[in-house]
C-alpha cells in the first residue's frame, strides 16, 4: 500500500512527520494519516513529497507495486492530470 512506501521514504530520508508536514504546511496528524492508510495525499501534495524525498512520484510507489497500479489507474482515468507527473 502507498502508506508503507511513504513512510519508508520518510523515514529513508531521515524527517521527522512534523518536520514533513512542516515543509508541506500540513499538520503531523495528516502526515500520520497518508502513511497508515488514512487519507491519501493528493496529487499536489504527492508532488511537494517528491520534491522533499528527492525522487520522482513513480518512484516512490516502487516498493508497493499495487500502491504502483493504483497510482497509474487514478492516471488513466483522469484524477491526475498527465501535466503533473
């Protein structure tokens, strides 16, 4: 699941939840809630994440290849917006 793969870039990339949510202006809880499976970031969001884990959003699904599939099918269908990956 995606949960799993955030926090282990997180963790990888030695933040802190409040300082994630710090830089993304969300609180500690929301950061929390993305990586237990809560809530799910949104693409705006997925994108400030790969910018702070210096990695590209495909890559951070990597390590969870459903989490992977779901991304692309929110892509094919329209949620993200092809000018956004």
């Amino acid at each position: 699941m995606i949960k799993l793969t955030l926090k282990s870039w997180r963790i990888n990339a030695n933040f802190t939840r409040f300082e994630v949510g710090l830089l993304l202006g969300k609180s500690e809880k929301t950061i929390y809630n993305w990586e237990n499976g809560i809530q799910i970031p949104n693409d705006s969001n997925l994108e400030k994440l790969a910018k702070i884990y210096h990695a590209k959003i495909e890559n951070i699904f990597l390590g969870d290849k459903s989490a992977l599939s779901d991304y692309y099918n929110c892509f094919r269908i329209g949620y993200i917006k092809e000018d956004k990956v």
